[in-house]
C-alpha cells in the first residue's frame, strides 16, 4: 500500500477514534459522583488512556 494512502487512512482513523472515544468519556463522565478526587483519577486515567489503543494504527501508518 502507498505510504501515502496508508497515513491518509490512518489519519481518518484516529480522527474518528478520538471523536468516538471522547463521546464516551463524557458519557462516563456524567455519572461520576461529585467528589474532586473521584473526578481527577477519571480524568487523569481518561486523559492518558487513549494513547495506548493507538500505538498499534500510529506503527501500521509509519511502515
């Protein structure tokens, strides 16, 4: 596959992951309590958790 055409798809990928899984961490994040300490551990999982499900498209696109 071109590497150019393999970047362009990789590109839409993740824009779409990104969309899909900020979605979903609002949703989650309604039905937190109202505690702050229970809010910064969600937030501080959610906001370095989605790196890792893109490793694997993010080697696939510099191959």
């Amino acid at each position: 596959m071109n590497p150019r055409l393999r970047k362009l798809i990789g590109t839409l990928a993740l824009l779409v992951f990104l969309f899909l899984y900020v979605v979903a961490a609002l949703a989650v994040a309604d039905h937190l309590p109202d505690h702050w300490a229970a809010q910064l551990v969600f937030y501080v999982v959610v906001g370095t958790a989605w790196g890792l499900p893109l490793l694997p498209l993010l080697k696939w696109m510099n191959r």
